[in-house]
C-alpha cells in the first residue's frame, strides 16, 4: 500500500510513528533514525538559523515562566562525573 494510502486509514502522529518504529526489527530503527537525520541535512542556512533562534525562543520562555529549573554546570559535572565512577 503506498503511504499516501496508509496516512488516510492511520493518523500520522509522532507519537504513532515512534511507536511503530520502536516495534521494528533490530536495525531497522537505527535505519530510519540515519534517514531522517539526513533529512535535516536539506535546511538551508537561514531556516536552520531561524529554527534555533526559534528553540532558543521558546526555552528562554519556559525559563521566565519558571517551567524548567534551571541547574548549574558544577551540578551536571558533579552528576556526570558521579555517574562515570
């Protein structure tokens, strides 16, 4: 069935994709993980640019509406470094 087929009898969602890709055979995933990272490869400068800014965007909001904590460099190398020993 081609996939223009397959989105009209299954909403295509991440959620529904994701799951349907953890269900794959071993190296299938790591396949279409290579496949869509290359897809990012087909940005040009300026929208990859305007998606970071957006990214940035959008954290600098979670942090001024106290959404995320914040957490200090020592901290995470402390972590890491807990985690390594």
């Amino acid at each position: 069935m081609p996939l223009q087929e397959v989105g009209k009898l299954m909403p295509m969602d991440t959620k529904s994709v994701e799951k349907q890709a953890l269900a794959l055979p071993a190296t299938d995933p790591a396949k279409l993980a290579h496949k869509l990272l290359e897809s990012l490869d087909t940005l040009s400068d300026d929208e990859r640019e305007k998606l970071w800014l957006d990214e940035a965007a959008r954290r600098a909001a979670q942090i001024d509406n106290g959404e995320v904590e914040l957490i200090s460099g020592e901290n995470v190398a402390r972590k890491a470094r807990a985690l390594l020993t």
